[in-house]
C-alpha cells in the first residue's frame, strides 16, 4: 500500500510489487485479491483516478496532462479507467466539478 501510495504516478511492475512483498507475482496477486477484495491494478488505477478526480479542479491543466501525471501511459486507458470508476468522462466531470464558468 505504501508503495502503490508513494509510486503511483510512474509505472508500478506487478513484478517489483510482489517482490517488495517477498512473494511471487500469482501468490501476491491472490494474497492482495483476498484481502482487498480488488485486484492489484484495479487498486492502483482507483488510486490514480483519485488523485485525477483532484487535478481536474485546475481548469488551467489540460485533460491528457493529467492523464499522464496521475500515471496512466496512454489517453485511452486514462479515459476508459476514468469512465469505470466514475461513469463519466473527465470533461464532464470537470464541467459539473467547477461549472460552466
């Protein structure tokens, strides 16, 4: 947690996680399901959508920035994660978050 905490805005390796955790990346994987009850990307993709729910109440930053500050590598996996977690797109949700000013 501490980890994906402090690393989230850069590419966080299933790999070097579960290596921190002196586990496997299946057993990690399973361990981190069992006690989260989420999987280990879609903890970290919440966590980063968080922090861009955040950055979008600066309208002077542009949407594809924040994709890339929050984590994300490309802008469509920013848009569908964000989408999933907040069942809208972030142009509207930054509409409704600061108005139509």
């Amino acid at each position: 947690y501490k980890f994906v905490m402090e690393n989230f805005t850069e590419v966080i390796s299933l790999d070097d996680v579960a290596a921190i955790a002196y586990m496997t990346p299946s057993s990690f994987c399973k361990y981190f399901k069992n006690k989260t009850n989420k999987t280990f990307t879609h903890f970290v993709n919440e966590i980063r959508i968080n922090f861009a729910c955040e950055l979008l109440m600066n309208r002077n930053l542009d949407i594809s920035q924040i994709s890339i500050q929050c984590g994300f590598n490309n802008f469509t996996s920013f848009n569908k994660n964000f989408k999933h977690f907040t069942k809208t797109t972030p142009s509207l949700y930054r509409l409704k978050l600061i108005g139509f000013h």
